[in-house]
C-alpha cells in the first residue's frame, strides 16, 4: 500500500499516477485550492481536509493523518514543500509507525538556490530530508546540491515525474 500526499492533484500528473494505479495499490491524498491550476479526483484518489494559514496558497496544513491510520500504508510519497506545515509531525508518526516516508520534489528553492549554513528554511529542508527514508528530485540538479549533505543512497531522480511518453507523442505530431 503507498499514498501519494500532494496539496493539489493537478490534471497534467494524472497520467503518471493512472501509470502506478494500474501497477500499484496507490492512493492520492489531496486538497483543492483556487490557484487556477487544473485539478482533478480520481477513483483512487481522496480529497482531504487543510488549513490555508497565509494568502499563499502553498502554505497550509494537510489533514492526512486519520487516512494514514485507516489504510496503514508501507510508503508515503509526500510533496517535498516547507509551506506544508503538516509535514514534520507526518515524518514523526512514520518514524514512529514504521512507515517509510519518500519526500518529492525540487529539494530546494529554485529561485534562492540552497544553502543551510545562512538560509532557516534550507535547515528546515535538510533537516526533513535527512528524516525521510529517500528523497525524490524532480532532475539531476537537486540531487546535485543535496548529495554533500545526505547520504546518497537516499537521493534518486525521477526526471519531474511526468508521463513522458504522452508528451513525446504529441511533440512528434
């Protein structure tokens, strides 16, 4: 059993998830927010609860934890994202249960780059990464910057994740 956390499921992801679905016994945890972003549901997906605590629709806090204990899960694969301030107290009750927590993601801010030696939320994000059980990167580049800081065979690339097959067939056509 996985569950894939995201703050939204955002249509052009579907195919990659309808991919694990089809392989998987996989359930996507989920909110709704206005950011005009396309989202969807799925059958096997489940939107849940959160708390906007700022303007910034990133910032919120996901209520994942009474789903967690209903489908006692082996993985979770949760969006590597600071403004999720729900996620430090699931890395906990994975440590505590047992269950395997998988951050996704950048890995850091793209715009600021990374550094943990001046930056409060890059400590945060190392700290959460090194807590995790193994950290996706959406490309080479934030594997890269964080193979000096956690143990690498904690670090792997899963190219952003997107079903790329589909995408090469509309760009031949």
């Amino acid at each position: 059993k996985i569950i894939c956390v995201q703050r939204i499921f955002t249509e052009y992801r579907k195919p990659i998830f309808d991919r694990l679905s089809e392989k998987y016994d996989i359930k996507v945890l989920h909110s709704e927010n206005s950011s005009g972003i396309n989202q969807i549901n799925t059958r096997y997906s489940s939107l849940i609860k959160k708390v906007q605590f700022t303007d910034n629709p990133t910032n919120v806090f996901l209520f994942t934890l009474k789903c967690i204990a209903k489908i006692k899960p082996k993985v979770i694969i949760h969006e590597n994202s600071i403004g999720i301030a729900s996620l430090p107290f699931l890395i906990l009750y994975c440590r505590i249960k047992g269950i395997k927590i998988i951050l996704w993601g950048h890995g850091y801010n793209r715009f600021s780059g990374f550094n943990p030696q001046k930056s409060i939320l890059d400590k945060v994000r190392l700290l959460y990464m090194k807590f995790s059980s193994a950290n996706l990167f959406y490309g080479q580049e934030g594997r890269n910057k964080m193979k000096n800081f956690i143990d690498k065979d904690k670090l792997f690339v899963a190219q952003n994740t997107l079903d790329t097959d589909y995408l090469l067939k509309i760009k031949e056509k």
